[in-house]
C-alpha cells in the first residue's frame, strides 16, 4: 500500500507539477503580450508627443507671422491714412488755387475789357 501510496503522490504532484508548469507559460506569454503592448504603447506616445511638439512650434511659429503681419497692417493702415490727409491737404490747396486762379482770370479779362475800352474810346497819344 505504501508503494500505492507513493505512486498516487508522485502522480498527484506531476499532474499539479505540469498544471504549474502550463500556467507559469501561459503567465510568461501574458506578460510578454503586454509587455509587447505596453512597448508598442509607448512607441505611439512618444510618436503622438513629438508629432504635439512640432505642430506646437508651428503653430507659435504662424501666431509670430500673424502678430507681424498684424503689425506691417497696422503700419500701413497708418501710413494709407496720413497718405489720405495729405492727398486732403493737396486737393483743399488746388480747390483753393483753382477759386485764386479763376479770380485773376476775371480780373484780367475785365482788364482787358476795359483796355479796349479805353483804346476804343481814346485816341493814342502816340498818333499826335
């Protein structure tokens, strides 16, 4: 019976021996398959982070361009208005030479009229 006994432990401790042994694969393959994942994992996030980074620097990168532009707009919107006054100042200054020279050019042409009057009317005193 001994000998029976110990052919039912040594049976029982291999059956328990090979289930430990599938388990400890199937443990092993587990963590291997999620440290697998956990690399890949990491791999996509350094990935991702890096791909944050650079649209982050292009993105500061386009707001510089945008405040540049912004200020060359402001700029020019400050030089198109002071352009605007002294196209202002032009067009009061020529209305107002145009009012002097249609003035003078009355004043002449009564002149005139009143030359030929006066040559009309008069005889020269060259002709005595």
């Amino acid at each position: 019976m001994e000998e029976g006994l110990k052919n039912r432990i040594i049976l029982i401790l291999g059956i328990l021996t090979a289930i430990f042994f599938i388990s400890t694969l199937n443990s092993c393959m587990d963590a291997r398959r999620w440290k697998k994942d956990r690399d890949s994992e990491k791999s996509t996030r350094f990935d991702l982070e890096a791909r944050a980074q650079k649209f982050e620097s292009e993105k500061a990168a386009f707001e510089d361009r945008i405040r540049k532009l912004d200020k060359s707009a402001d700029s020019i919107k400050a030089e198109l208005e002071k352009t605007r006054e002294t196209l202002l100042q032009y067009q009061a200054a020529n209305k107002n030479l145009t009012e002097e020279l249609e003035k003078v050019t009355k004043l002449k042409e009564a002149l005139e009229e009143n030359l030929k009057e006066a040559l009309v009317g008069k005889p020269s005193k060259r002709s005595k």
